[in-house]
C-alpha cells in the first residue's frame, strides 16, 4: 500500500469535470485507489458520486493512496490529475 498527499490547484476545486477526469484516470489501473480528506473521510477514486462528496476546495489537501498492482503507477497519475488545473 502506497499513500501520498497532494494539493488540489484547481480554482473551482473537485467538481463534475475533474472528478470525471480522476475516475477515468483511476479506472486504468487494477489496484485500489482511494483519496481520503484531513477529516478522515475516504472514498474510491473509482466512484463519481464518492469523489462529487469529498467537496474539495482549492488548497484543500488530500491523500491518494492504491494498494495492489501498479499502486506506485496508480499513485503518481492520479496525483497528478488532482493538483492539474482545468481550464
């Protein structure tokens, strides 16, 4: 199991279209990949409506963490859909 934490960049924080984008991006890779909020709360990163309820901001932290194959792969591409700034 692998975790990391990354910043959310974009202005209008997670909504629809980036949630899309981290669900697309998470659904290539056969291990678990979870993003858990400071608060504790954890979802899939394989599930619109769990990604639409964290409610993440702009500034906003949050963990990614994968455990299974390709979990270090998994961890970075997600990662990098979280801290990507959509225009």
């Amino acid at each position: 199991m692998l975790q990391q934490q990354f910043t959310v960049q974009n202005p209008t924080g997670i909504h629809a279209r980036p949630a899309g984008a981290i669900l697309k991006k998470a659904s290539i890779y056969a291990c678990k990949v979870e993003l858990e909020k400071a608060d504790g709360t954890r979802v899939s990163a394989k599930s619109m409506v769990g990604l639409l309820k964290l409610g993440l901001k702009q500034g906003e932290q949050v963990t990614v963490i994968t455990d299974g194959d390709g979990e270090a792969e998994a961890l970075q591409a997600v990662g990098e859909v979280v801290e990507h700034v959509f225009e």
